[in-house]
C-alpha cells in the first residue's frame, strides 16, 4: 500500500492530499509496522505531495479543486491544510503565510455561511464540514469557540464524523475546555 501511494498519479486536491497525507505521517509509522521502504524516496514524495498541494493555492487563500483553477474551495481547503499542518509539525518546509492565508480563507468561510454549495459531493453535510473548519483552525492555533458552541448546540446536524471533528477541536484547544 505504501509503495502504491508513491506511485499514485495525483488529480484534484482530495486525490492529492489524500496520497500526501499519508505519505507525511509514515516515517514515524514504518518502523513500528515492519515495512521495508526507501526512506528517501518516501521523504522524495512526500515533498513533492506538499508542493502539489501548496501549488492549488488561489489568490484568495484557499486551494481550488483542481489544478491551475483560481477559484477556491472551502473543504478542498481544510483538508488540504489539514495534511500540511502535520507536514509543518513532521519538519517539512511548509510556509507559514500560506497556512495563515489558508486560514484566513476558512475563517471568512465560516463567517459568510457559503459552505454546503461549494461541496462536491451532496454526502457530506454542511455542519461536519464547519466542524472540520474549526478542528483545522484548531490546529494552528486560531481556536473558534463561538463555532464550537453553535455546532454543539446543532449537533442534530452533525454525523458522527462531525461530531469527532468537533470532539478533536475541543480536546486539541486548551482555550476550548
């Protein structure tokens, strides 16, 4: 599986963060797994993924949904920087104002209410991905307790997804206990 995630083409920003992803947080993974892997190709790829994700960044902040687009997408967004929040943690070179931009996007998002129109795929309801949104903000360190009390409210809304979203938000924030 791992050597299929290196040779995985890359499409849109969900195949490509979705094959990044996971390629970041094996080096840590492998030895406690018993695969036997090029480290420096693993390491070869992983760069490669970031800078792929990193390349969908729009003007506007966000990451489009496909390549060479400036239009940006929100959840495309949070899962994108999602993955390079972690590659940041794992000691790749990821720049920080373009995680700020990202967040930032998220942030107006949020505000603005324009998230379930933007959603590719009808499944996923509108509050798992607000819930996502401030999980990722969580992260780096712009906690959105206003959201994290709204969404708890409405949780009639979320799915479990999003509820384990918000779950991770709350426990990830000190700010938020």
């Amino acid at each position: 599986a791992v050597q299929y995630l290196m040779q995985h083409p890359n499409g849109c920003i969900e195949q490509t963060t979705s094959t990044a992803y996971p390629l970041v947080v094996l080096k840590d993974l492998i030895p406690a797994i018993g695969v036997d892997v090029d480290m420096a190709k693993l390491k070869e790829f992983s760069e490669a993924g970031i800078k792929r994700i990193l390349a969908f960044q729009t003007s506007a902040g966000g990451l489009s949904y496909w390549p060479g687009s400036d239009q940006p997408h929100a959840f495309a967004t949070a899962f994108g920087l999602t993955a390079l929040i972690e590659a940041k943690k794992q000691g790749y070179d990821v720049p920080d104002a373009s995680l700020e931009r990202m967040a930032d996007y998220l942030e107006a998002a949020l505000r603005e209410g324009k998230i379930s129109g933007e959603m590719p795929h009808g499944s996923v309801p509108d509050g798992d991905t607000r819930a996502l949104f401030v999980m990722t903000l969580g992260r780096l360190g712009r906690p959105q307790p206003q959201y994290v009390q709204t969404l708890w409210r409405e949780r009639k809304n979320l799915t479990p997804f999003g509820v384990s979203f918000l779950a991770i938000a709350v426990r990830e924030s000190p700010q938020l206990d």
